[in-house]
C-alpha cells in the first residue's frame, strides 16, 4: 500500500470532515447515555475554569469602580518646575506664585472632554515624579498641618490634632491632621457634587462667595464628634503649618536653622514648618469621613478657601510649593472593563495634557508658558488593585482546586465507565477489519463531539454567572452590585478553558481508547480486562499526612499552641499540602471501604425479613471496580459539598461578628457631652415612638475608661469599664472573653474582678501570660503558693471644688448682671412682654430672657437649651418637650416664691439646669430631672442644680474660689483571664487594656453607689424578644439612625445594619469569595446528584446480563429489585458518610489557610477588631443535599433496574 503524502492526508481530512463530524454527532447522540458522565465532567471543569477567570476580570472591573468612589480628585497636576532657589537664576525657570495664572490655566483644562472640573489647591507639596512607592519624593512632599485652634470649647482648644490613623491605614507620610485650602473651582461643577455627597445633617457644601463671606471651614466627622464641635461654632483662631524644607534620608534639619520647628515622621523624613494663622472662622459644616485610600492628598483633611488668606500667605505658600490643581476626570469616560484599560486611558490623558505630541515631545505650555506635571492618582490605586488582586485571586484559586480536580475525577472515570461499554464494539470492529487508527479516530470524534457540547455549555453558563458570584454578601446570600460588571474573556483565556477541557478529554479518551486497542480480539470478546494493581501504600501515606494536618490544626486552634510540629517551615508545608492530601488519600482509601458496605449493612440486617431471602445474592463489596469508582467520586463530592458549606458559614458568621464587634450592639452614638443613661433613653425612646418603631424597651449602657497603676507605679494601663447590665446590650461571644462562659465573666467582673489583654498580661507577669494558650475562665492562681492572683491598682482622680458668696450676695442683680453681660448669647428677648406667645417649636438656644414675662407662653418642644432665666415670670408656661439642658432660672425673691407655679413642664429636659426655684406643683409627668434621673421615678426632690454650667464657670471664676482637690484610690482586682476585644472597641487597643466591672470603677474613682455615671458614648440595644432590629427590619433601623442624627446633641452614629454592609464585601472572605464557596457548594451538590444518576445508569447497565441470570435461575423481579437497591444504596450511604467525615477534616486542617488570608482581607477592610475563624457547622444544608443525592439514587436505581428487568432474557443472556 503506498503511504499518503502529507498534503494528501490534510486533503482527505478535510474532505472527510463533513461527514465525520455528522458521524461523530450521530454516535453520540446514539450512546448519549454512555455519553453522559463525559459530559458532566467537561461541563463542570468548564463552567468552574471559566467562572474563577471571568470571576477576576469582574473583580477587577469592582475594584476599580469603588476605587474611583474613593477621593474627590483624581489626579494631582503640578508645575513641572520647582521654585526658584534663593540665590540661583531662575532666568528659563517656567514656575510661577502667580495663584490668580493658575486658576486660568485650571479653567484651560477644564475646556476638556475627558476632565469634569478643576481647581487651584493648597495642600501637599509637588512630587514631579511617576509611581508611588518606588520613589523618596512620594514620601518627601510635605503636607499642610493642623497644629493648634483658640475657641470657647476646651476641648477642642486642647486638641493637639495627632493622626496615628494615618500613619496606620498609609504610609508614615502624616503625623497631623491635613489641612486643604480650596479654590472657587472646588464650589461648584463636579467638584462641588462630590463634596456634597459626603455632607452631613443635611446642609449642603457652600458656595464659594459663601465660604467667603462666613469665613468657613468644614471639619470631618471623626474630629468634630470626639471634640463636640457643632455646626455655626465659632473657632477665634486657627493655626497651621506649611513646609518649607525637606529631608530624608542620612540627612537631618538642625531644629538651629529652622525658624519653626522640625517635624520627623515614622517614614525618616524631616520637615521644617513654619506657621500661619486664619482668624475669626465659623464651622459651616461637617462631613462624613472619607475611608482611607490613596495617600497622595491626604486623609480627611480640614477644609477652607484660601481665598480668605491675606495675598502675602498665598504667595509664601505659593512659593513653598504647596500649589496644585486638583483635577476630576469625567469617570464615565474611564474604561472599567480592566485595571490595564483604564491604565492606558489615564496614560494617553496624561500624555496630551503634558506634551504636544507624545512623551518624549515638548512640553506642552499653558497660560505664560507654565509647564505642567500630571501625577495620576488612578493609576496608583489600581497599582494597589491589582496587589490585592493577586492576594485574592490566589486564595480562591487554590479554594477552587478541589472543585476542579473533582470534575476531572468524573471526566476520567465517566471515560473509563464509556469506553468500557464500548470494549464489545471496539473488538468487534477490529474483527471485521476495522483498523486501530480509524477506531481510535472515530472514538476520539464522539468524545470531541460530547465534550465540545459541554465545554460551550459550561462556558456560557459560567460567564453568566460571575455576576451572581460577585455579588455574593455571604454564604449562598446574595445582593445586587452597586455597579454593573460586563464581563469580556479574552482569546487566551478562551483557549485555556478550552485546553484544559476539551483537551483532558481527549486525552483520556486517547490513553484509554489505546489501552482498549491493544487488548487482543478474543480478550475483547470475552470481558476479561486486565486490572492495574492499585498503590494502597502511597494512598494510605497521603491520608496519614493528611490527617497529621486535621490533628495539628485543631490542636491550633483549640489551644493557641503550636501544636505537635515545633518547625515552622515543616508546620507551613503540613498547613498548606495537608489538606489536598487529606483529600486524595481519604477519598481513594474511604471510597474502597465505602465499596464494603453492602457487607456491613448485611451484618447488621441480612437477617430481616427484607434481606433474609436475597442474603446469599448480596455481593461481598469491593468486587465491582465501577462500584468502587462510585463510591470514589460519592466521597469526593460529598467532602467538597461538606468543605464549602462548613467553610462558607463560617466566613458569613465572621463577617457578622466583625460588624458586631465594631457597632458594640445594635447602635452607638456619640454625644458632644456627657450624659447619663435616662437621658439617652428618653432620647431614642421618643425618636422609636415618633417612627412607630415596635420593639421592646431600649436597653442601654456605656464604656467608660480611666487609667489605673499598679501600686509600686512601675506599669500604667487604661481600664475599660463595663457597667451593670452591659450584658443584655453588648454583643459578646464567646471569643471576646476568658473560658465559655459568658454570666461567669459578667460575674467575675461585677464582683471585683478583671481581665487583661495579651500585652498588658504579660506586663503583669501575669499566670498564663506570654504562652498563646490562656483562654480559659476562673480565678487565676499563683502557681507557687497556689493563691488568687490578686492585683492591687491605684486610681488618682481630680474633684473641682467650688467656694461661693453667701446666698444672697451670689444671686443678687448686682452679682449676675456682669456674668450674664459677658455671657455669648445667640439671641436676646430680655426685658420682653411675651405673654401668652406662641413660640413653640423654635431654635432658642443660649437665649436671654432676663427680666421678661413669659405668663402663659407656649415654648413646648422648643430648644432652650444653655438659655438664661434671670429675674423671669414663668407662672403657667407651657414647656412640655423642651430642652432645658445647661439652662440658668434665677428666681425674683431668691426661692421663697414660685415664678414656675402652674408651668408644665411634662416630658422636658432639665439635665444640669443651674439656679434657684421650686419644683412642687409643677407637671413634671415624664419629664428627666436636672440630676438626670426620671421625675417618674425621684420626682426631682434634689431641684435645680447647685453648680452653674460649664459656659458661665469660666466667668465665674473672679467671684468664687475654685480648687481642684487630687484623691487616690487603691482597690484589689482577682485576675480572671484574658480577653480579646471589648464589642465596640478596638482589638489592637483591648492587647493594652483590662477590663473592670462598675464596682470596681467606683472604688477607683471615687463614685458613691447611687451617683449616676455619664458617657459621651452609649451602646443601644433595640429589638423585640430575643431578635435585634437590625435582623427584624433594615429599614427601621436605618431610619432610627437619620433620627438619631438629627438631633442637635449627637456627634456620630454607628448601627449594625451599616456595619453588615460594609463588612459583608471586604469582611472575612472578600468580594465574591462568598460566592465561590457558593458555587463550590452548588456545583459539588450538583455533581453528586449527577454523578450517582449517570454513574449508577451505567453501572446497572453493565449489570444486565447478572440481573438476567438471576431471574434465569429463579429470582423473581421483586428480589433482584431488592437485592440491587440494597447494595447499590449501602455503597451510596457509606459513600455519603464517609464523605461527609471527611469533608469535615478537610474543612479543619483548611481553616488554618482560610484564617490568614481571612486575616489579611480583615486588615485591607479596615477591620478594628480582627476575628478568629470558629468552624460553623451548617448540618441543615448538608441534610438537604444528601437528602437530594439519595432521591437521585433512588431514581436512577428504580428506573435502570425496571429497564433491566423488562429486557427480554434470551437477548440478554445472548449478549446484546
């Protein structure tokens, strides 16, 4: 025969091609049903390929649209000149300190399409050099500092402005608070609209004539809320600092040659600053905190227009180089459907607005020849993206190797069961002069053909469900993205899934088509195949290994020891190889035992009527190798089915727990005062009744702080205090505190006792401490003479005593005339006749009504609070609902008549009122006392308050003798254990700090048992029963929060329900890492279900002629239908058994893996609190699925088996 050429072989091929493909499609559509585990294996290794690489690509498209969210300004353009230095020409020099040159050339750029706005800012000085992390200029760039401020409120006068939060969320670039001095651009355009965005308490970003006009600034909320600073507080001064020299390095500012002084950050940078100083400012607004992102503008900075400074200002900052335009790209403009599209759209913006015609070019001058450099903020967090990225695509790449690894286990095994069936064929082709090559060819076509089919499939499938991956909040939870996600694969990502599905099909099928091939005729006939010798040793060496790795990793986290390997490189392989190995092994050796069921079962009820006449029949188990590559893949599928709900519940109730932590309970609120816990229950309980909220009453409490030493001075500590009754309102778990046991701690605490944190244990020397393992609850004892560890601490506390005049003398006209004169009234009704008014409802803050009549006025829910009644008539007023808080009533006759007789004063709040008058007869129904207690509950027996507010003591101060006496306390503590965190505080700041009971905390600080104990931050439990609001309804939640808000003494709102949101996305297991468990889940579901369908079909299907001469020899239908179901499903439920215990190992000895990732996700989210990963066992979806596996089971065993016995025996037997 002469051999073809080469292109005579491609002609034949192609013109071959058309029928072999019809041929090839007919054949599989004729053993469809040998076909179907084909099939099913390429569609799962597709559909899960495919989803992990558009799962990226989605990733990236979210990540870089929520970056773009993260600052006003997207790119940083600065003069490409530096300024001139001081005694070298500056001839060629194309800088300029020109503010009003820079606002045109602001207003030039603006002209463009792609760039939304544009304006001229004071802030960080120019860096003029790409990337950010490979160059000292990023670090060196100083910033404009916030350093001191003069006003009325103390506290915000004190305030040094220190920003670790910077330092720790950013590179040590800052030490202070930021300020940025806005141009006009920044009041209007786009500019203004993202301003406005994050405005609080509905008062929107100011004009710029506005801004102007009320000599503005706008503070962020975490330094207004802590300082108590409210909108329209005036601020006399306010002082800042700019650069004017920088070094890093080796080199050093001598503190000699600076006129101000020397700043030195964490990074080794040196900043000479000097001053400059804004007067007579107005606080015109508060916004909600930016989260911390890029770092080139800064953190939260404190905003105001520098066209305020005096031109002399501007000029020195002009030329120390603290000049920039802030720009806003039109961000619908940039491409989202990759980091890489946007990076290249962001360089060709920048390369036109620099050069003429390309880098490399001239540049490009605007104005009077001013040459600019863009320094693209964009591409520097998509630098960061794409970090990230490579951290949480490689955790969930390895997640998604079993998955993978599964759907190739059924590809191969689905070829074998195929091929096997078609042993007879292929003999029988061989006999009538069929040819290797061609049987191998037509083999390989149907396998093509099936596989193509299912790799389309797959694929379509899987690019229409990324988006659902992604928008996954939990484990199988799912909620719609804020932002659209359009998936595109490319080429080679198509070919790789294509590849690596298609491709291992043919593979197999070639290998095993081959192995069939070279049997001899008359072996191929006679169904004698020739079996491998399985490696038992090798497989029972992976599961030892593997369950080495379960017992390490369990001990880990039970005990927070290292376990039985001490070698920490030997410890990482076992943590990171453990688990697969576990899972191989196991599956290979459990699915062999799995095999033996049917014997098991037997034992156990071969004697029941059921089984008592079919016993002999029954197969001793392990005999059948396509039984035992059922019961394989049932335990693979099962264990992978047990891994992703295991470790996809945990994940969601970490995320829960993160939320938890943070908010404390359902809602923290920050006040700009102190205040105790009647008048913060009366404030939510009339904002619950006002939105017809219905839960149950309130439950509140507050953690106060105080710093304790122990008694020879040597160590320092805060102590957090928890008051009575904080366990029904915190949300403590069992995590949080020392031992299980959450009443003991509570008791513990309630009875002297205290916990430590980790580092302050081991400052203590305390038992336990320093070892890793101390989490258990009791007394902690010495372990040398066996006693309580007892701690002695010492508490020093300042009390203000305050020595009046005589009666009389203090309260006389002549007296209180000049306090009330120097007083900062917002309005003035003194001397007034505003008998029967109606001024209801009205803003009377810090009002004087000296000397006025107020007969029958009507000042229901009025805001008076810090308002002055000087000599004033309140016979039969209506103050019911008013805020009386800091108010001054000075009665005519110094207490001995009643100016309030016949006044309602039902549900008002006299909290700290000062003065003088009688309280008796008046309507006090549900009002709160100036003691702060409920008039309900004392009745306010104790009056108005003795001690004047603290916005007259200061003037006060020339007419009374004020002393500050300084008390030492010292109390014994009983050590209890350690803890963790404290819900709504810090987990790093808990390391450093004990913890006390309120007893404790009074004895330290001198509190008498019945004085009543103020906070500015209280924790709120809402709820009905045993629910919290925040899981009964969002909504009403949300809406308590905007109430809350609105009221004039809040600083800062925290709720659950926000909190869930925000971890829910970058918690634990970040963006759609909850989904990929999901889809881990509900594909390993689905191919359990569709592995014991078309496994069993096949299986049973080889089992015909057996099922035939069973009824040759007697057996009637009815037993072998029994004997069948009761074999096959004592496989399938030891399968499902096995799998499940094994998929529990494997979830252990991969949690070690999961929390250092969960670690790292935690710590780039922002997380406070960082939460330990406790294993959740969600049995209720395992039930389900097994539940599911066995109905598919049943069915395909009913309908093949009824197929079977329906067959005509004679054709059977004869061998169809």
């Amino acid at each position: 025969m002469v051999s073809k050429t080469r292109t005579q072989r491609i002609t034949d091929f192609i013109a071959d091609l058309p029928s072999n493909v019809r041929t090839s499609v007919e054949s599989a559509w004729r053993g469809r049903e040998r076909g179907l585990a084909i099939v099913a294996g390429v569609f799962l290794a597709s559909l899960v390929i495919t989803t992990v690489l558009a799962y990226g690509n989605g990733l990236s498209q979210t990540f870089l649209q929520t970056t773009l969210e993260g600052d006003v300004f997207d790119a940083k353009v600065e003069q490409q000149a530096s300024p001139p230095v001081p005694g070298v020409s500056s001839e060629n020099s194309t800088f300029t300190n020109d503010s009003a040159l820079m606002v045109e050339v602001c207003e030039e750029l603006s002209l463009r399409s792609e760039i939304a706005d544009c304006s001229f800012v004071f802030g960080r000085q120019a860096i003029r050099t790409e990337g950010n992390f490979n160059n000292i200029e990023a670090f060196t760039a100083g910033y404009l500092a916030m350093e001191s401020v003069t006003s009325e409120n103390p506290v915000l006068e004190n305030e040094t402005f220190d920003f670790p939060e910077a330092d720790a969320n950013g590179p040590p670039l800052f030490t202070k608070r930021m300020v940025r001095l806005l141009g006009p651009g920044a009041f209007d355009g786009a500019l203004a609209d993202r301003h406005d965005a994050q405005m609080l308490n509905d008062i929107p970003w100011p004009s710029h004539q506005d801004m102007i006009d009320n000599r503005s600034v706008i503070l962020p909320a975490s330094l207004a809320g802590p300082l108590g600073v409210q909108v329209n507080d005036t601020i006399d001064s306010l002082q800042f600092s700019y650069v004017i020299e920088n070094v890093a390095g080796a080199e050093s500012i001598d503190d000699r040659d600076c006129e101000g002084y020397v700043e030195r950050t964490r990074g080794g940078v040196e900043h000479c600053r000097l001053y400059a100083v804004v007067e007579n400012l107005n606080v015109s607004g508060i916004y909600e905190d930016w989260a911390f992102a890029n770092p080139t503008f800064g953190f939260n900075p404190i905003f105001m227009a520098w066209s305020m400074l005096d031109n002399g200002t501007v000029t020195t900052l002009m030329d120390s180089d603290h000049g920039y335009l802030g720009v806003a790209v039109d961000r619908s403009l940039v491409p989202t459907s990759s980091t890489a599209d946007a990076e290249d759209w962001i360089s060709i913006l920048r390369q036109s607005v620099m050069y003429e015609d390309g880098p490399g070019n001239n540049q490009k001058s605007y104005g009077a020849g001013i040459e600019l450099f863009w320094f693209d903020t964009i591409s520097g967090s998509i630098l960061f993206i794409e970090i990230f990225l490579g951290l949480i695509q490689t955790f969930d790449y390895i997640l998604m190797i079993p998955i993978i690894i599964l759907s190739v286990a059924i590809l191969v095994y689905g070829l074998i069961l195929s091929l096997e069936q078609r042993r007879r064929e292929i003999a029988i082709h061989r006999t009538i002069g069929g040819s290797a090559s061609q049987l191998q060819s037509m083999v390989l076509r149907e396998v093509f053909a099936m596989s193509f089919v299912a790799w389309l499939l797959g694929y379509i499938l899987a690019i229409q469900t990324v988006g659902l991956v992604l928008s996954a909040v939990g484990f199988m939870s799912f909620e719609p993205l804020e932002f659209p996600i359009n998936v595109q694969l490319g080429t080679i990502s198509l070919l790789v899934t294509a590849f690596a599905t298609i491709g291992a099909a043919l593979l197999f099928g070639r290998g095993r088509t081959k192995e069939f091939l070279e049997l001899e005729i008359d072996e191929g006939v006679r169904k004698v195949p020739t079996k491998k010798k399985q490696r038992t040793g090798l497989q029972i060496l992976m599961f030892s290994i593997g369950i080495l790795a379960v017992v390490e990793s369990r001990i880990e986290d039970t005990t927070g020891d290292r376990g039985l390997i001490e070698n920490f490189f030997i410890d990482g392989l076992l943590g990171l190889f453990g688990p697969f190995l576990l899972w191989i092994g196991g599956a290979l050796i459990l699915g062999r035992i799995a095999a033996f069921g049917p014997r098991f079962f037997s034992i156990l009820f071969g004697w029941t009527p059921l089984l008592k006449d079919i016993r002999r029949g029954l197969k001793g188990g392990g005999s059948s190798e396509s039984i035992g590559r059922l019961a394989t893949i049932m335990v693979l599928t099962l264990s992978i089915v047990t891994l992703a709900a295991v470790q996809g519940a945990t994940g969601t109730l970490v995320d829960d727990r993160t939320a938890e932590s943070q908010t404390g309970s359902v809602m923290s609120v920050q006040f700009d005062e102190p205040k105790n816990q009647t008048q913060v229950n009366a404030i939510f309980e009339s904002n619950i009744n006002n939105l017809g909220i219905d839960v149950d009453p309130i439950r509140s409490t507050a953690v106060n702080s105080l710093t304790v030493t122990t008694v020879d001075g040597s160590i320092s500590s805060e102590a957090w205090v928890v008051l009575d009754g904080h366990e029904d309102v915190l949300l403590w778990t069992q995590q949080s505190i020392p031992g299980d046991d959450i009443s003991q701690v509570v008791t513990g605490w309630s009875e002297g006792g205290f916990t430590a944190g980790a580092e302050i244990a081991f400052s203590l020397r305390l038992p336990g401490a320093g070892d890793g393992g101390d989490d258990g609850f009791e007394p902690k004892f010495d372990d040398d003479s066996g006693e309580v560890e007892v701690v002695r601490f010492i508490s020093n506390s300042q009390r203000l005593n305050i020595s009046t005049p005589n009666l009389e003398e203090f309260t006389s006209v002549e007296a209180l005339a000049p306090i009330f004169a120097e007083y900062n009234w917002k309005s003035n009704l003194s001397h007034l006749d505003l008998s029967g008014q109606d001024m209801s409802d009205r803003e009377l803050q810090r009002t004087n009504f000296t000397s006025s009549i107020l007969i029958g006025t009507d000042l229901s829910d009025s805001n008076l609070r810090k308002s002055v009644f000087f000599y004033t008539s309140l016979v039969g007023a209506n103050l019911s609902g008013a805020d009386l808080t800091d108010s001054i009533l000075i009665t005519p006759d110094f207490g001995f008549g009643n100016p309030l007789e016949g006044a309602n004063l039902s549900g008002a709040d006299m909290t700290g009122m000062f003065g003088m008058a009688n309280l008796s007869g008046v309507d006090i129904t549900d009002a709160i006392c100036p003691d702060g207690t409920f008039a309900n509950v004392t009745g306010c027996v104790t009056g108005l308050s003795p001690i004047p507010p603290s916005q007259v003591m200061e003037i006060l101060q020339a007419d009374i003798e004020i002393s500050i006496e300084q008390s030492e306390y010292t109390t014994e503590l009983n050590y209890l254990g350690q803890h963790q965190y404290l819900p709504g505080q810090s987990s790093a700041d808990a390391e450093g700090t004990i913890i006390i009971g309120e007893s404790a905390y009074r004895a330290l600080s001198g509190l008498e048992s019945n004085a009543t104990i103020n906070a500015t931050e209280w924790y709120v439990w809402i709820g009905k029963g045993s629910m919290l609001l925040a899981d009964i309804n969002e909504d009403d939640l949300t809406s308590l929060r905007f109430s809350i808000e609105a009221n004039d003494s809040v600083t800062g709102v925290s709720d659950l329900s926000s909190n869930r949101e925000l971890v829910e996305r970058n918690g634990g297991l970040i963006f759609g890492t909850p989904g990929l468990l999901s889809l881990q889940f509900v594909v390993a579901a689905l191919g359990s279900v569709a592995s014991a369908f078309v496994f069993l079909s096949l299986v049973l299907s080889q089992r015909k002629r057996e099922m035939a001469i069973l009824q040759a020899i007697g057996a009637s239908p009815n037993q072998v239908m029994r004997l069948v179901l009761f074999e096959i499903l004592a496989i399938v439920i030891s399968s499902m058994a096995l799998g499940l215990v094994l998929g529990a190992g494997v979830a252990q000895s991969f949690n070690g893996f999961f929390s250092i990732f969960g670690f790292i996700f935690q710590i780039f989210g922002g997380a406070s609190t960082v939460i330990d990963r406790e294993l959740v066992w969600p049995w209720f979806d395992l039930a389900i699925v097994s539940v599911a596996v066995l109905s598919a089971v049943l069915v395909a065993l009913t309908t093949t088996t009824f197929r079977a016995l329906r067959s005509d025996l004679a054709v059977v037997l004869k061998g169809e």
